[in-house]
C-alpha cells in the first residue's frame, strides 16, 4: 500500500520519475558516478520537502523516482538537480568526486 504523506491541509502521494539523458546518449556513465549522484540530489531535495526514493540507472541516462511534495514547481526542481550534479552539488568536495579529469565525462 502506498505511504500518505500530511500535510497542515493535505494528504499526499506524489511520485515523479525522472529520466536524465546523457547528450547523444553517450554511454560515460560509470556505476560510481551513479551511486555518487545520490548524497549529491537528497539534500536538494530535502530542500524542497521531497524524497528521493530511488536512483539508479546505465551508462547513458539515470533514473530517479522522487517522493514530491505539492509546493514544488517541477521544472525548477528539474534545473536544481541538474545544477547541482553540473557543479557538484551542495558540499561538492564531500559528496561528490571531481569528475572533469575523467575523458569520459568530458565527453558528455
């Protein structure tokens, strides 16, 4: 059964699944990277009162499936994740690694 979330006037279940695409579907994406991504998105999230339930993907796109809270205006949640992996996210030189060495994800 699905898990409701509250509210001051509301009772809640929102789930968005976002798919991140690497340009010409370039497969640069190492299973470091991806498990990386993850403490690089959830304080972004937990910014925006969402969840992020799940993060997985392949070489050459991510999948996320996020717990969304109803305040949130999708496409600037969007654009905050990719800013956030873009520039390393909120912490960048704890959470995730520089990865601007790597000749693969110069290619992306």
């Amino acid at each position: 059964m699905t898990k409701l979330r509250r509210g001051s006037h509301v009772v809640f279940s929102i789930h968005l699944h976002i798919v991140f695409v690497t340009k010409y579907r370039r497969q640069v994406l190492t299973p470091n990277m991806i498990q990386d991504m993850k403490p690089v998105f959830e304080p972004v999230l937990k910014a925006n009162n969402s969840k992020l339930e799940d993060c997985n993907g392949e070489p050459d796109h991510v999948h996320l499936l996020i717990d969304l809270h109803p305040d949130n205006n999708i496409s600037d949640l969007i654009a905050s994740l990719k800013s956030a992996w873009g520039s390393g996210g909120v912490g960048a030189e704890k959470t995730s690694p520089n990865y601007s060495n790597n000749p693969q994800f110069l290619a992306w």
